[in-house]
C-alpha cells in the first residue's frame, strides 16, 4: 500500500504520522548533504518517481538523482512549520 493510500484509509493519528514522514523527507531532501548521496536520495523517491516543473519538462527519479548529484553544493533553505 502507497503512503496516499495509508493515509487516506488511516485513522486520524496514523494519518498525521504518515505526513510527518513525508514532511521530514521533503525536509531532507533540502539538505546538499542528501542531495548529494545517491543511495539516500534513492531511498527517498519512489522508482517510479515523476515530477513536472514549471518549465513542463517531466523529471524522472533517474534524472532527479544525476542533477542533484551534480549540483553545486549550498545553504540548506529554512522552512516554515
């Protein structure tokens, strides 16, 4: 079962459980030091991982992992809670 569907069959208390851990993945993923190992940034993104950015490109999981990679290392952006 996907982390979607535990939520949305969940009870209340589960259901706030699973969003903190998406949250504190999101959270890490912000971190150069994540974005920098590949074998932790694949144990965050599912394989079957999609994203669309603003351009319209879509992003696989494979190619999320080679740009961070690659990517200069910088200050980890505050969040708000």
């Amino acid at each position: 079962m996907s982390i979607a569907e535990t939520a949305t069959v969940a009870t209340p208390a589960v259901a706030q459980d699973v969003i903190a851990v998406v949250r504190a993945a999101e959270i890490d993923l912000l971190s150069s030091d994540t974005r920098h190992d590949a074998r932790r940034v694949r144990s965050l993104l599912h394989p079957d991982f999609r994203e669309i950015g603003r351009s319209g490109r879509m992003w696989t999981r494979s190619d999320v992992l080679i740009e961070l990679l690659e990517e200069p290392a910088r200050r980890t952006p505050e969040t708000d809670d």
